[in-house]
C-alpha cells in the first residue's frame, strides 16, 4: 500500500486545521448554514436523519492494520462503537458529534487517512477491484494508476466545483470487479495490437434516478496518456455540464444529451491540445509512486498445502468456507479470504470496533498486515498463506465472519435506508435482514446458487439495486414504505434490472423474494444455470405471473 510522504502528510494536516477553524466559526455562529455546508461536505461530513454521518476516504479500498486499529478507535471513542462500509469502499460513521469531528479528521492523519472529498461536487474516491494486486488474472496492478489519479485529483482547482459528484473507477484484469461500466468514468486494462498495456475508456456510466451504461469512447489509451484524457473528459463536463437541475447534472446526462459521438469528439478536440503537456505521465513518476508502494515479501511456498487439503476432506463446514469465501493468488501457496460481514441479523456492511481492532490483527498475525474493503460491502485479507486457512477460519467463526455466503443471496448488498439516511424513502437494514432470516438455511442457499441482491432505500441507488440480479428499491407511497422489484441485472457484463411490477409492502418482500427462487428453480436447465441467465432466457412474465396472480399480495400501483 502507498506511504505518504511530506507533501501528501502536509496537505491532509493542513486541512485538518483548516477544518477546525471552520467548524469553530460555524459553532459560534459566524458561519452560516449556507456558507458552512460545502465545506463540511467536501470534508466527508453529512447531516442525517438522527445525527451527522461522517464518510473517510480508505483510497482504492486498501487498508493497514494500524489504520484498521485506528478506524476501531474513532468508531469506540466519537461513535456507537461501530462502522459502516460501503459500496465505495470507504468507512462511513452514523453517529459522531459534530463537535469532535475535528478531533477525528486529527486523528486520521496520524495514520495517513482523511475524509476530503468524500462528498461534493467533486472528484469523489476512486475505487478499482478489491483484489487487485493479488488477483490471478490481473494483468496490470491498478492501484499505481489509481494513487496517480487520487494525486492528480485532490485539490484540483478546475474540479473543486464541478456540476455534480464525479466518480472513476479502475480496473487491471481480465474480468470486471470494479464496475467500470457504471461509473462517470471506468478504465478498463487492455493491449494494443503489439502488446502495449493501456485502458479502455469508459465515459457516462451511473445508476441512480436514470441508470445508463457507460460508452466507450476510446478504445486504447496508451498509459502516459492517463492524466491529460481525464483532463480532457472532464474540462468538457465542466464547460457543458448542467448546473441548474441536480437531477440532470451528472456526465451521464451530458453525454446522452450531446450523443455518445459528438462527446467523443469534443474530448478528443480538447485531449489534443492537451496530449504530450505537463500531465503527461512519465516513467519517473510511476517509478516514484511503486516505491512508496509497500508489496508483501512472499515466502517460497508449494503450490498445494497437505495442511490445507487434509482440512478440506475432514471438515465440510471448513470445505463449503473455502469453496465461497476463499479467492485465488497470483503467487503459488496464498490465498485471498473474503471476511463476510453479512450473518443473518446484522445489517450488511457494519463492523463493531472489536471486529475492526480483531480483523486488524488477524492481519497482523496471519498476513501481511494489510486488509480490503471490497465493493460487496465485505473486508479481505489479501495474502494468507495456505497452509494457515484452517487456523484463520476458526478465529474467522469467533468473530461472527465466517459465514459461507460470498456470492450467495444473504451476501445481501445494502445502504443503511431510512433508518440513518435523511434522503431515504424507506429502511433497506430491516428488509435485508427478513431476507436472511427466511434464506438461512445454508443447503438451500447452496441449491439457488450464485444470486446478487442489492437494496437501496432511494433513487440514489447508494446499494447498486440496478445491476443486482434481483433489485430492491425503497419508495414512498402515500407516506407509507413500499419497494419496487427489478431483476436481471448484472455489474459483469453490465445490465440494468427491469421492474417486474406495482411495489409491495415491507412485510411482503421476503414472500415475493420466495416467489422469484420458485420461479428460477422451476425454469433453470441443470443444477448451474444461474437465476440472472434465467431471467435473460426466458423474460420477466414467468416471474411477474407468479407474483402478482397472488391475491393477498399488498400492492402500491402507480
């Protein structure tokens, strides 16, 4: 992971004291609400339906155990003793006082990590695939390119202001576990004709109130180039971007308002006065970034651990936590563990300072002191021998971590709802957690197989409802909580869900979820055709017919 050096400490310690200063003059009145809004908002900090949610920057989803320790530290002392991570791969806190919230920001520094832009109209934190590094497939370590952008894009004055929130995501290997598809931009490895590395370039993806997948406007860029294209891409948003209506400011909208096409042309316009510039990215700056990367010092280890295979055949409860939650490694003898924090009951995402302060050691004692956060709302422990697997699940099992659902439907995706979110139409925990409670069997969830559930308790869609294979989306009816139900989307290759029907009541979510598995098993060929290729056979009207001839079923039209 990266180590910071004087200038990139200098910054975030300055914005701390700065942060201090301002939150001080608004306490005693001499800001107002108005004037202290965007900067406690490009500072990470909201104000929620019961208190002030505080959002910190963990950059591309890399954490140390000593920032893990300390994340438990701010979670026991300023908060409730627990932590929210989010699709974005950042920390959020739901109940810190506003007061101390600079004492937090100084905190966070000590251990290199911050809150800025966090929130915004600005260039928010870019994420990329929480494997990246260690994957077996990866053909280029994206972090690198997402230090340089994190860098290029902190403080940049052009895109302090811009129309709306801006998010980029980066992706090194073969497949797509970054999302590129579904971000303002998505860079996606690929090689040229000779073998050259580069991206691909993704522009105009988003979900949200209108959900669009993005369109690739360049089809190679050649690395150096990184910089001066996000330049241009940006400038173009920036000068034709709507700042009238929220609603339609986003790049998305832009793009297809302009069409895919003359965007395209007028990014390449501008990237032509801009390629080969001062943003140019030369070999020397890409050396400077990797030698501040600390990499692990692998062992020379066999490629198949005794220990590991003579667990697997002793143990089934071990063996079924391998089969889901273990993640192949590029380097012979390691293994990357997902950690699942989705056990029937508890809301999907959270972490209590215990956990947090556990998981930190257990990274310590086990790894190489380094832990992800994945976009599932999951943490990892990215370099763990094979042959310690066995040792590991069970202090996993202690910690309440080791459920065997990565991949599964409890594995249930979320944003914390109604219950914390202040733009919420409805609460998303309580619905996950019927869910699980109603598919807690593990042999059944065995049998469904491979399935992707994501809620969101608003058109912001904060829980990536649209590319779940089945979709939960809160809305208010009359003042009353219902959620309408889209199915068949997908995050890899990238689909938006389409709704099956009227939304139904809270109470009968979980009914209609059991309805939906009815279906899929009745329609699936063979024990492995996945429920979202289900949908994409055979259409919604299987689906729908059974949900909604059910008389009992409590439906909001309109």
């Amino acid at each position: 992971m990266y180590q910071y050096d004087e200038i990139d400490q200098r910054i975030v310690d300055e914005r701390v004291a700065q942060f201090r200063s301002q939150t001080q003059r608004f306490l005693t009145g001499e800001l107002s609400e108005d004037d202290f809004r965007p900067l406690r908002l490009q500072n990470g900090l909201y104000i929620q339906r019961h208190a002030p949610m505080l959002r910190v920057a963990i950059p591309y989803g890399v954490l140390s155990s000593r920032q893990l320790h300390m994340l438990a530290h701010i979670a026991r002392t300023y908060d409730r003793g627990l932590g929210h991570f989010t699709t974005r791969q950042n920390i959020q806190y739901n109940w810190p006082p506003l007061e101390r919230v600079p004492d937090i920001l100084a905190d966070l520094a000590t251990v290199q990590m911050h809150a800025i832009q966090t929130s915004g109209n600005c260039v928010r934190n870019t994420t990329t695939d929480h494997f990246a590094g260690v994957a077996a497939d990866e053909l280029i370590d994206p972090r690198v390119y997402c230090e340089l952008i994190r860098q290029w894009s902190t403080f940049h004055p052009e895109f302090a202001y811009l129309p709306r929130k801006f998010k980029i995501a980066v992706n090194g290997a073969v497949a797509d576990r970054a999302a590129t598809w579904v971000h303002d931009i998505g860079l996606h490895v690929c090689t040229d004709d000779a073998g050259h590395l580069g991206f691909r370039v993704i522009v105009g993806g988003g979900l949200g109130r209108t959900p669009i997948i993005g369109t690739v406007i360049r089809e190679f860029l050649p690395v150096q180039h990184v910089l001066t294209y996000l330049d241009a891409i940006l400038r173009i948003y920036n000068r034709h971007g709507r700042r009238d209506n929220k609603h339609k400011a986003r790049i998305k909208i832009l793009v297809k308002s302009l069409t895919p096409e003359r965007f395209q042309q007028e990014v390449e316009e501008e990237w032509a006065r801009l390629k080969d510039g001062p943003a140019t990215v030369v070999p020397e700056e890409l050396a400077r970034i990797e030698a501040r990367m600390i990499r692990p010092q692998y062992a020379a280890l066999p490629a198949q651990s005794a220990v590991l295979k003579e667990a697997l055949e002793r143990d089934i409860p071990f063996k079924r936590w391998h089969e889901r939650n273990v993640h192949a490694h590029k380097v012979a003898g390691y293994a990357s563990v997902v950690l699942s924090l989705k056990p029937t009951g508890t809301p999907p995402g959270d972490a209590s300072a215990v956990q947090m302060d556990a998981v930190a050691d257990l990274a310590d004692q086990y790894g190489f002191g380094e832990i992800r956060v994945s976009h599932e709302q999951n943490l990892i422990l990215p370099d763990i021998a094979q042959d310690d697997l066995p040792a590991l699940y069970l202090a996993l099992k202690e910690l309440g971590f080791a459920t065997p659902n990565i991949g599964l439907l409890t594995n249930i995706i979320a944003c914390p709802g109604g219950d914390y979110c202040s733009l919420a139409n409805a609460r998303s925990i309580p619905v996950a957690q019927a869910i699980q409670e109603r598919f807690n069997d593990l042999d059944e969830l065995y049998e469904i197989g491979e399935l992707d559930l994501n809620i969101s308790g608003c058109m912001n869609a904060c829980g990536h409802h649209h590319v779940g294979h089945i979709g939960i989306l809160g809305v208010d009816k009359h003042g009353q909580e219902f959620y309408q139900i889209t199915i068949g989307g997908s995050q890899a290759p990238a689909r938006i869900g389409r709704v099956i029907g009227p939304s139904v009541s809270q109470e009968e979510v979980p009914d209609v979820m059991e309805q939906l598995i009815d279906v899929y098993l009745e329609q699936r060929n063979g024990g492995h055709e996945r429920f979202v290729d289900v949908v994409e056979r055979v259409g919604l009207e299987p689906f729908r017919a059974r949900i909604y001839d059910e008389p009992h079923l409590e439906v909001a039209n309109g």
